[in-house]
C-alpha cells in the first residue's frame, strides 16, 4: 500500500496556514484559464511588480501559452511595518516600450490599493492598447482607494500574510503556501533571536 501523504508542517513563526500551495497551484491554473478567455490567443506584456509577485508570475505565466513579454516594476515596501505608510514609490521602471500594447499588471496582492493604483496611473501615461491588472491575494476591507483588479486569485481576510513570494522584512518569501505571521513575529528583528 502506498504511504499517505504527510500533511505539510506548519511553519514555527505561522499562527496558520491560509492557502496550501495545491490550493494556490489549482488557482493559479484556473486564473489561466480566466485571463486566457479574455485575451485569445494574441500577445501581451506581462509588467511583474516584484519582488512580491515574482513566484506568481512565474507559476502563472508558465500556465499561459499566449505568446507574452515580461518586464518588472520596482515599489517601495514596507520595509519592517505590517501596514503601508504613506505614499509607494517607483524605484525601478520599465525598460520595455509598451505603447500600444496590451498590458496585463500583476501583484501578489490587493490592500490599500496605492500601490496599484501608482502603477496603473505610470503605465496608462505610457499608452498601452489595453491595462488589466491580476493579483493573487486581496483585502478588501483594507482598501483606501477606489480600485478592484481585473483578475483575482483569492480574498482574504484582513490578516497580515507571509509565503509565495509574499515578505515581512523580506524573510519568508520562499514558503511554499501562504499563511499568517504570528503576532509576536511583526516586530524588527523578532526573527534575530529565534
Ligand atoms: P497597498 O499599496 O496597500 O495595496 O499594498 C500593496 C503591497 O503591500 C503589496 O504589493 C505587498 O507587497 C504589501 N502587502 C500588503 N499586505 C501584505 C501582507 O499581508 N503581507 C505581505 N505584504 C503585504
Ligand atoms: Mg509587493
């Protein structure tokens, strides 16, 4: 008889698991599948902002057999906070030209919306063809600005998250499901000492 397979380990500095990373696979596949429906099968340029996105882009984009370009934005983050301060900034832009070119702008998730919202305004000044925006994870109850995404993965509740490529002072990134930090764990420098 083939052994059962071991449930994953929580992680000591997770409270819980929010998202198992078959749960994130078999999303990721079916976002595909929506974003394939809307496009055809005609090009677009997938713009990355990393590094937060940088495991789900490149899951989904191997979903995805349209022919894509991939460039990447870099925003500001919150550095050791668990909730954004003040305005995002641009840190590195685009090297691609994307006028008229359809866009698709991807995030590893939806909070306030600023970020998004800066990023949307950036790349509209650069007349695409067409901006759609995709993220995996959104807070709705979160949101200060008036934005939704186009495409989204999963809504979550307003906890503060870790995994996927998702960071708290750019520790755990490399988990591979999402949960949600412990309390004690959204402190500078909680992860120094053990
Ligand atoms: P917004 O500008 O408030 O929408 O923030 C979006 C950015 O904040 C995302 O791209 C993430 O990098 C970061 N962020 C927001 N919530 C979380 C979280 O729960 N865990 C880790 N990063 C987060
Ligand atoms: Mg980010």
């Amino acid at each position: 008889m083939p052994a059962k397979k071991k449930p994953a380990k929580l992680h000591p500095d997770l409270a819980e698991v929010l998202l198992t990373d078959t749960q994130i696979k078999r999303r990721v596949k079916s976002l595909a599948r929506e974003i394939k429906a809307v496009y055809g099968d005609g090009e677009f340029t997938i713009i990355s902002l990393i590094n937060g996105a940088v495991m789900f882009t490149s899951d989904l984009m191997r979903e995805i057999d349209n022919p894509v370009r991939l460039d990447c934005i870099r925003v500001s983050s919150y550095g050791t906070k668990t909730k954004s301060i003040g305005t995002p900034q641009i840190i590195h832009s685009l090297t691609l030209d994307i006028a008229r070119r359809h866009v698709l702008l991807i995030d590893d998730i939806l909070d306030t919306g600023k970020t998004l919202k800066l990023v949307k305004e950036l790349v509209l000044k650069l007349k695409p063809a067409s901006l759609r925006t995709c993220v995996l994870l959104d807070k709705k109850a979160r949101r200060e600005v008036d934005l939704e995404a186009d495409f989204v993965g999963f809504e979550i509740p307003d906890k503060f998250v870790v995994g996927y490529g998702l960071d708290f002072a750019e520790r755990y990134r490399n988990l591979r499901g999402i949960g949600v930090l412990k309390p004690e764990k959204q402190v500078a420098g909680a992860w120094a000492t053990g």
